[in-house]
C-alpha cells in the first residue's frame, strides 16, 4: 500500500513526543512530529525543527 492520505494516515501518535516547527513559507510555528510534518495553516512541508 502506497497511500498517502495526509494527516490522519499516522495512529501512533499518542506515545510520540511532538517537536515544535516553523513554517518556513508562512512563518506559522506549530508542533508536529513524524518525518513528514506539514503546516497546519498553509499545508507546506518547507517546515524546519526549532530544536
Ligand atoms: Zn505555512
């Protein structure tokens, strides 16, 4: 299976910790964990780790 849905394809989210990153295109700061993290407000993946 190759699908990639979007946000809702991970369920492992409860035991993860979430790191906090920065939108690099709106500048929107957000937490977001797994290795495909996406802006929540503009749904760019041009995010980096702030820590
Ligand atoms: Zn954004």
């Amino acid at each position: 299976m190759c699908t990639v849905g979007g946000p809702m394809g991970d369920i492992k989210l409860k035991k993860l910790k979430t790191k906090r990153y920065r939108c690099l295109d709106c500048g929107n700061e957000f937490k977001g964990l797994g290795k495909r993290v996406i802006c929540p407000s503009c749904q760019s993946d041009n995010v980096e780790s702030l820590e």
